[in-house]
C-alpha cells in the first residue's frame, strides 16, 4: 500500500471496514511511514471529535415518545375473542372435539391459580393494597406464557382438561392517584429501573407528594448516573426546600455534581432569588466556598451575584 | 456516583448477547399480537431511532413523528419479517426511508417559501444537551467550541445520503453491509457515501486536529 492508498482508507480503517488483506498491508505500512502515522492520529482526533457532537437522546422525549406510541397501539388493538381458538389449534386439538366452555373455565382456573401465585408474591414485596386489571383474556399463547401441562382435570370427569401455564408476561397494575401502593412501586423503580426514562417518570409521581416517604428516595435520585434524572429530582423536591435534610444534600450537589446546569439550578434551590434575604444568607458560606473553587464561569458567576445581593463580600467572608 | 452507570457498563454485553438469543422469540411472540413482547421489542432499539432522527433531523418534534411513525410501520409489517435479514436492519430501512422522506419534504418547504422556520427553538433542548455532556468529560470541554461549529457545519453541508451513512456507520456503529441493505443498496455503494462524507470532514477538520 503505498501513501495515498493509505491516505484514502484512514476511516475505513478505523470503523475496521478493511478486509483482512488490506488492514496488514496497512498496519504495515503505518508503522513504517511517520507522515501516515500522523495523518492516522488526525483522522482519530477527528473522530473523537465527532462521537462528542452526538447527543444522547433527552430522556424526556423518549419517555414521551413511548408514551405517545403505548397509547397509539392501545386504540389499534382489535378486541380479541378468537385467542382461545388459537390457543386450541397451536395445541392441534379442534374445539368441536371437546366441551369449550368447560375447558375455558378450567383453563382460567388454572391460570388463576398461577396469576394469584405471582400476585401474591408481589403482594408480600410491597405490603399489597394494588389492584391489577389481571384481564384473562389478554393472556395468550407463546413463548412468554409457555405451557407447563396438559392432563385432565382432578375427579375422573373425561371433558374436563387442566392446562398449567406458566405466566411470565409482565402486568398491568391499575392505581388510583392516592393510592399508598402506588407511591411505593414509584420509589422502587426510582431506586431499581435500568431504564432512565421509567426512573424519570416515576419521580414525576413522586413529586406530587414529595414530602411523604417518596423524599428520600428522590434524595437518593439527586445522586442518579443520568443528569435528566438529576434535574427532575432537583425541581420534583423543591416543595421540601426547606427541610435540613434536603437541603445538606442539595449543598453536595452543588458541591460535586459534574453537571454545571445542575449546580447551577442548585444554587437556584437554595438561594431562590424571589425568596427572602435570610433564606440566601444562610448559605452565604457555602457559596462562598463555590466561588473559591468552582471551576465553571457561569456558576461562579452566579454565587458572586446572590453573594452580591446579600451584601456579604465575595473575597473576605 | 457512577457506580449505576458502571454496572450497567460491565454488565452491558452479556445482557446484549441475551438480548440477541431472546430477540427472535420477542419477534415471534410480537408476531402473534402479544403487545408487551412487542413495546420491549420497541424498548431495545428506540433510543438509537429516536438519536438518529434527532442527530438527522436536527428537530425532537420531527424525531418524535419520525418514531412514532417508524414503530407503527413496524406494529403493522410485523407479520411481514420473515427473518431474512436481521430485525435490524429491517427496522433501520424503515427508518431511513422516513428519515430521507422528511428531509427531502424539507428541502422542497424551503424551495417553495424561503422564509420557513428553521424550528432553531426547538433545538435548544438538544443543545443543552451536548452542553451537558461536554461538562461530564474535561477532555471534551477543552474541545474549542470552534472545532465543534466546524463538525455541525460539515456535517450540514453533507448530502442526505452521506449523512445518513455517515449518522449510520459513525454513531450507530452499524456495519457496512447492514446500511447497505437498510438503505437498498450494496456495500460497495454504501462505502462510496461514507468515503465521501468522511473526506469532506478530514479535509474540513484535519486543520483543527
Ligand atoms: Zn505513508
């Protein structure tokens, strides 16, 4: 491979789209030629570069994208009365051959068995008081519901078939908004979900109350990877502001938080520049010490003026 | 702090791996009409749709339609996958055909009246964004910003069709061959596209670098 090939294929080679045979001719070459070897690390420069322009997605847009989508796909579901049929003919039996309604019952007791076996687990797990909509008719056969056994039912009677499944689809909870339970699913997949969009909603139930159990768990959420979640505890826990706690764990925040905006908003929390002149004295020291070693302009910035405001001097205090 | 994003992180491609295993029989009982199947179907591509509109489209309003849009088709050709490519690549022809559609209607807007909106408001989100970003990384926050305005214009004056490759290969991470097919066409012309939009950033950036 000579220079300009070399020259040609530097990006290639870099998201490895060379084939075997030209990525060594080019390995070889570049540990020989210093002017190609550069190039390399201006091509690599670039690409870093690059990769930093991309954003990640707002996790608010996603949330209500899958939002807008859930419920698009709920008003396209058609009713469904023919699933038990086609339960019947992936089991390659026709329902003429046997007593429909007696199996269908069977099969919902059997199925209310194992929904009642699994409810009840999640019962114990969050001290119960939910409701589920636990619609029998939305369970459906594949691989989420695999059948466990087919035999006949107990007491001898030939037209009665007993269907075990073992029901792993996940449920739909139903809760009304006051609804105790409901708090507590929200804390726990504040504190669980993978999912930052879920972890992003289930704040925003929580800061309906913010100031029941729900606030430490936004506490917590104050320490979340995601900065999206960052902020919306922030704002979700701004009806505690003054509560000691919160506001030892805001101070924190606005002492090692990476997210500058965040600080920023920190400042905002503790200092309200609506609020009264004592509320913002009382952090005066703790500003103080962002102005000595905060490393953004703009949130320096924004302590010398509220430490301005309250008339204590920025340099000596 | 980091100690939820680095388990994430560690645990990342052994839950991939998973995924893929799952990922034919979460097509098959989708398939069947089973909805939940379906929205974690939704759920294990749906933020790289929605940053590829949003990277391509420049607007989270445009990127939402685009999502929805793209999703439904998918709710609704389902039936019609037969495996005989990846999920993928099925779902990313959808979605850059939507993508090229929305940018080609665009094109013909500003034709028509050149007073269009450019929607820059709605961009401030996004903005704030990468502002965000480049706060969590000192490497990045050293970037000149001057180097960052060079990459967006760049990127700007790329063909549709380079950006599409070059969205598709540099931050999908998508192979080749995968865009080629997404796209409807070869390989080789995918690598055209991308040798092209790759040489105008080296030549545009290769100063700054
Ligand atoms: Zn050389």
């Amino acid at each position: 491979m000579n220079c300009e090939t070399v020259q040609e294929n530097l990006s290639l080679y870099l998201y490895g789209e060379l084939n075997f045979h030209d990525e060594e001719q080019f390995d070889s070459h570049i540990a020989e030629c210093a002017f190609c070897s550069a190039a390399l690390d201006r091509e690599r420069t670039w690409h870093a570069a690059a990769l930093s322009k991309s954003s990640d997605v707002p996790m608010d847009l996603l949330s209500r994208c899958r939002r807008d989508l859930s419920r698009t796909l709920d008003a396209l579901q058609p009713p469904k009365p023919s699933r038990w049929e086609q339960f019947l003919e992936t089991l390659d039996i026709r329902p003429s051959h046997w007593s429909t309604q007696l199996a269908v019952a069977s099969l919902l007791l059997c199925v209310g068995f194992y929904s009642a076996r699994l409810l009840g687990r999640q019962s114990e797990a969050t001290g119960g008081g939910f409701s589920s909509s636990n619609d029998m008719s939305l369970l459906s056969p594949g691989p989420s519901n695999p059948v466990r056994f087919i035999r006949q039912a107990e007491g001898g009677d030939p037209d009665r078939i007993e269907i075990g499944v073992d029901e792993v689809r996940p449920h739909r909870l139903l809760f009304r908004r006051d609804d105790p339970a409901l708090e507590r699913w929200a804390i726990a997949t504040v504190a669980e979900a993978d999912d930052p969009s879920l972890r992003l909603d289930s704040i925003e139930l929580l800061s309906s109350r913010p100031c029941a159990a729900g606030k430490s768990a936004l506490l917590a959420a104050l320490r979340d990877a995601n900065t999206a979640v960052r902020h919306r505890a922030l704002s979700a826990l701004e009806p505690c502001a003054p509560d000691q706690a919160v506001q030892d764990t805001v101070v924190q925040v606005l002492a090692t938080d990476q997210c500058p905006r965040l600080r920023m908003e920190a400042i905002e929390f503790l200092a309200p520049p609506t609020g009264p002149v004592t509320v913002r004295r009382q952090f005066a020291g703790v500003l103080q010490g962002v102005v000595e070693r905060e490393s953004d302009g703009h949130v320096r910035l924004r302590c010398e003026r509220v430490l301005q405001d309250i008339k204590a001097s920025p340099v000596t205090y | 702090m980091n100690t939820r994003a680095e388990t994430i992180r560690s645990t990342d491609a052994v839950g991939r791996a998973a995924e893929r295993a799952d990922e034919s029989a979460l097509i098959r009982a989708a398939q069947q009409g089973n909805q939940e199947a379906f929205e974690q179907l939704v759920r294990n591509y749906d933020q790289s749709v929605l940053r590829l509109a949003l990277n391509l489209l420049r607007s989270p309003e445009d990127a939402r339609d685009i999502y929805q849009e793209a999703f439904l088709r998918v709710y609704k050709n389902l039936h019609t996958f037969r495996f005989d490519c990846s999920f993928n690549t099925w779902l990313y022809r959808i979605v850059s055909n939507l993508c090229l559609d929305q940018l080609r209607k665009r094109k013909v807007r500003k034709e028509e009246s050149p007073s269009v909106s450019t929607r820059e408001g709605e961009m401030d989100r996004f903005e704030f964004i990468a502002e965000e970003r480049a706060g969590v990384d000192p490497q990045r926050s050293l970037m000149s910003a001057e180097l960052q305005s060079k990459i967006s214009e760049v990127l700007s004056s790329l063909t549709n069709r380079e950006r599409l490759v070059f969205e598709m290969r540099h931050y999908q991470g998508m192979r080749l061959r995968a865009i080629g097919e997404s796209l409807g066409t070869t390989e080789e012309a995918a690598k055209n596209c991308l040798f092209r939009a790759t040489q105008k950033m080296r030549t545009a950036l290769g100063a700054y670098a």
